[in-house]
C-alpha cells in the first residue's frame, strides 16, 4: 500500500491526501472490472434482478452476524453462498420461469432480515449504511480480499467463459456440447454472491444492482461483438466509478449513487448512439 499512497500523491489537487481516498480509489479500480465482468453476464443471461435478490440475502447474514456478536461480513458471505446455491438447486428442478423464482426469494430475504434485524425491539439504524454504502470505510485488508477475488474471477472467466456465454444464451445447445450447465451456472451464481457481499457495505444495498446491470446495458448498444461487449462494459464501469467518487467529494453525496448517476448517464450517451455503431 505504500507504493500506492506515493503513486496517489502525484495526483493533482488536494482530493488524494488523505488515505482513506486513497484506499477508496484503489477499491473502485478493483471492483470496476468486477462488476463489469459478472455484469455482461448477468444481462446476457437475464438475471437482472438476482444479483438485489442475492443484496437481500447478505443483508440478512449481516443481520444474523451482527446479533450474534460475529463478523458480519464473513457470515453474510457464507448465509449469501447458501442462498445462492439453494437458488440455482431449486431452479433447476421447477418449471417456474427464474423471475418468478427470483421473486420469491428476494421477498423471503428481505422479510427474514428485517425480521431479524428488529428482533427483541432492536433499532434498524445501525444497518442504515449497509442500505447507502460508504466506500470512504474501506480498509487495506479489505482491499487484500477484493484484489484476490478480482483473481479468481479472471482465471475462472478465462476458463469457463465462453461456456458461461453458451450456457446463458442457449442452455440447451450448452447441455448438448457436452457442457454442464448445472454446475457452470452455479459457479456463476456464488461468483455474483460473494462480490455482492464484499461491496454491500461499501456502494449500498439500494445502489448495488444497478452497478451489476447498467455496465453491460449500456455496453450492449455499442458492441459488435463479444469480446467489445466485455471491454466495453468494463470501460463503462471504471468511468463511472472514478466519475462518482471525484463528484460525491466535491459535492459531498453518496459515492454509491454518483456512480450509479454516472452509468446512468453513460447508458444514455451510448442509447443514443447505437445506431451510428451499429
């Protein structure tokens, strides 16, 4: 880190000097690939709503480990794998479509984590910055934990990428390349887990799936073709990250929604494109 604290101090302006930006910064360039990444495929693969689903679910960990007098963010982690897994269990054995799925267990987290939340009388304050986020709290040792699931993301995109591309689009023509569908999509599934998790507290549960859909969304108007789609959406979502950060400090708001605001923005720019690069 302190390589990267006099790397930052080159920086212009008076935005860097303190470290807390300076871990802040480094958290976003990390998570911006992320979240470009799991983002191509959860639009490809219409699963929009399950990384909120999944936000649901580590909050109700974070609930759980806050009562129990834990960590909550290994606990949210470990109750948000879980969640996933049951999901993707249930999933391919019911004829349900995955929205009507993802309805049920989105609904069933929220009621068990607020009812956990307030159990006994409990105050629901003290959870407030999970629901807003505050990446400025973002510590080196958690910035250790990001770049390490940053990595395994790329080797595992590396490996089971164009198979997790496959079996998003055509899980039928998938199962019959000899590709395990099952056990492709519920790698992915604990991949979205344990990301949501780790940036909960950091962009907020309220700003969390935008920053897992608009990337791609607007990458997906602008890309030609699939290897575009990826950078563009990665491009996307380190503009907005760094974009969001320089005005929640200037301005003093929310980084998690400046950065929403920003993809927003690029989401629209990139509409009103798609025609001439089509």
């Amino acid at each position: 880190m302190t390589l990267w604290y006099h790397l930052c101090e080159l920086i212009p302006g008076n935005m860097f000097q303190w470290d807390f930006m300076k871990n802040a910064l480094l958290a976003l360039i990390l998570m911006a690939p992320l979240f470009g990444l799991l983002s191509t495929m959860i639009v490809t693969g219409r699963m929009s709503f399950f990384s909120d689903a999944l936000g649901h679910s580590s909050f109700t960990g974070i609930a759980i480990g806050c009562i129990c007098g834990l960590a909550p963010t290994p606990v949210a982690i470990a109750f948000a794998v879980i969640f996933a897994l049951l999901f993707s269990y249930v999933r391919s054995r019911s004829n349900q479509a995955a929205d009507t799925l993802i309805g049920v267990f989105s609904s069933t987290a929220v009621a068990l984590g607020i009812f956990i939340a307030t159990f006994g009388g409990g105050s629901f304050t003290k959870y407030n910055k999970y629901l807003i986020g505050d990446i400025l709290s973002v510590s080196p040792s958690e910035i250790g934990v990001l770049a390490l699931v940053l990595l395994a993301v790329i080797v595992f995109w590396c490996i089971c990428g164009n198979r997790l591309t496959l079996t998003s689009i055509h899980p039928q023509l998938a199962s019959s390349r000899g590709i395990r569908v099952q056990s492709t999509q519920t790698l992915f599934t604990v991949a979205i887990a344990v990301v949501v998790t780790l940036a909960i507290s950091w962009v907020g549960l309220l700003m969390l799936n935008s920053l897992l859909v608009l990337p791609a969304a607007s990458a997906r108007n602008v890309s030609r073709n699939l290897k575009q789609y990826h950078g563009f959406s990665i491009l996307f979502a380190l503009i907005a990250s760094l974009a969001g950060l320089i005005i929640s400090y200037y301005l003093g708001t929310s980084t998690g929604a400046a950065i929403s605001l920003c993809l927003a923005l690029l989401f629209a720019v990139s509409f009103s494109l798609r025609h001439k690069v089509a």
